[in-house]
C-alpha cells in the first residue's frame, strides 16, 4: 500500500506539475508579467501607488517589486530568480512540488476512502480538489495579480487554510454521508467560512487595470480546473495500474 | 468464533496497513504545499512567485 500510494502520487504529481507550467506559459504567466509592469510604475497613472497605507499592502512581484534586471528596491541583497529560462525552472520545479504535495493529499484520500477509482472516477475527485482548494477561496480572495491591493498576509493565509478545511469538510458530509441532517451540516460548513468573511483591504484601488486584473482571475481558475482535472485523472488512472493483481 | 475473530482481525490489520501511508502522504503532501506555496522565506517565495499567483494562493 506504501509503494502503490507514493508511486501513485509522484508519478501523477510530477506529470500535472510539468503539465500544467506549459498552460501556464500561456494562461497566467503572460497576465503576471504584464501586470508587474503597471506594478514597477513604467505604465500607468503613477498617483495611483501612493494609495497604499496602514493597514494596507501593495502585492508585489517578486521580491525585486519590479524589474529583476534592475534591483533598485531596497531588496537589492535578495536573491530572485532572473526573468526568463532561469524564472521560468523555479516556477516549473515549484509547479511540481505543488502537484506532488495534491496528488498525494488526492490520492491518500483514494486509499481511505477504499472504493474503485480510475481515471474517470479520478476526474470527479480532482473537481471536488478544484471546488475545494480554488473555487471555494476564490469568493473571498479573488487570484491576485502582483500590484493588487490586499490586507494582512497572514490574516488571509489564515482564513485560506480555515476556507478549505471547512469546504473539504461540507463536501464530506455531502458525499459521504446520507440523509437530510448531514446535508445541512455540509452546507452550514460550506458557507462558513464566506459568511465570516475573508479579510479584506481597507480601499481598493493600485496601479493594474481592472481588465487584466479580472482577465487573470479568470485565467486562474481556468489553470486550476485544468491543474485539477489533469492531477485527478492521472491519479486515478496509475491508483487503477498499481492495483495489487488478486 | 475463531474465524469470526480473524475476520475481525483481519479487517483491522488492512485498515492499519492503509491508515499509516495515507496519513504519512496526507503529511508530506501539506509540508510541500505549505513549503511552497505559503512558507515566508524570501527566497522560497521569490522562486515559487508565479507559481503562488497562478494557484492563487494568498502572496505578499
């Protein structure tokens, strides 16, 4: 069971995390680049970053909050990959690190749960990852591109992590368990969290155009359903190969 | 009775037998979301940047 979930997950997550950097290229990447260039104050209406103040945060590209070429912030001493093959590795190696981190969450879900899956029952796994992980966080944390206003860091990790304990959670008692109490009690979990609400920016406002901020929410969720799809499918199909012969 | 007790048995040694990997996968599953999508080193953050966008994972 230790070799046929390991495998299962690193296979899967390895194959998702290189597959999904090549949408990216064409997806999200090409919006966060754009985006870091209203960012870096080289177009657009420079009055509009005086905005940030207490309690409030630019979100940055990374860590140069601009161009890497040019490391004139105050970050000048931190490391940052150089824009280009060398940008393009550490997304690709973080992009497989994520998958692998999903498809092994996924696929230990598969082996306790104990029924057949393949890979089309993996698909409906990896939409249930979708509507847990970005679908559910999305309505209280819309995708950011860098250059976008947002509160506290931590405040908004926070109610990540609660946001999809309690969809996860919602989705369980919906699925796994019958009759009308359990439903209920999957909805209250579902809504919970959005009716707490996640923590929001003071004002709004920053440098990026509502258009390509809107643009990169949709190509966000695009790539994560894809992402989703893809890891569940994979998962599946190799939980099914490795399936101990009776 | 016997058999009743090795069925019993039986059925929790399969459950230990998953119950351990899967919680040792659900582990280092979330040590490398967090490491890379969440953890606070400058570094860390600085590589995974497009990556914590694209998953729209909370950044900066």
């Amino acid at each position: 069971m230790f070799r046929r979930i390991f495998a299962t997950a690193l296979i899967a997550g390895l194959l998702s995390g290189f597959g999904i950097s090549v949408v990216q290229e064409f997806t999200t990447t090409p919006i966060i680049i754009h985006a870091e260039k209203f960012e870096g104050g080289k177009v657009g209406d420079p009055q509009k970053q005086s905005l940030p103040h207490r309690g409030l945060k630019l979100i940055s590209p990374a860590l140069a909050h601009g161009d890497n070429s040019k490391k004139t912030h105050s970050d000048e001493g931190a490391w940052a990959p150089d824009d280009g093959i060398e940008r393009t590795l550490f997304t690709t190696i973080a992009n497989v690190l994520t998958g692998t981190g999903f498809a092994l969450i996924m696929v230990a879900c598969f082996a306790i749960a104990g029924s057949p899956i393949n890979g089309r029952t993996g698909v409906l796994w990896g939409l249930a990852g979708f509507g847990i992980i970005s679908l559910a966080p999305a309505l209280g944390l819309p995708p950011e591109v860098p250059g976008a206003m947002a509160a506290e860091l931590s405040g908004r990790q926070t109610w990540w992590f609660f946001c999809v304990a309690a969809t996860a959670a919602g989705l369980w008692c919906m699925i796994f368990r019958k009759g009308v109490p359990w439903a209920l009690a999957g909805i209250i979990l579902v809504a919970l969290p959005h009716l707490i609400g996640a923590p929001q920016p003071e004002r709004v406002g920053g440098p990026v155009p509502p258009e390509i901020a809107a643009h990169f929410v949709a190509a966000s969720l695009f790539t994560a359903a894809v992402f989703w799809c893809l890891t569940g499918w994979l998962a599946g199909t190799f939980w099914a190969r490795f399936a101990p012969e009776e | 009775m016997t058999q009743q007790n090795n069925q019993t048995l039986g059925t929790i040694g399969v459950k230990t037998q998953v119950a351990a990997p899967a919680l040792l996968a659900l582990l280092l599953g979330a040590f490398l979301i967090i490491g890379t999508g969440f953890a606070h080193s400058d570094a860390i953050h600085s590589a995974a940047h497009d990556s914590r966008h694209s998953f729209a994972f909370p950044c900066h």
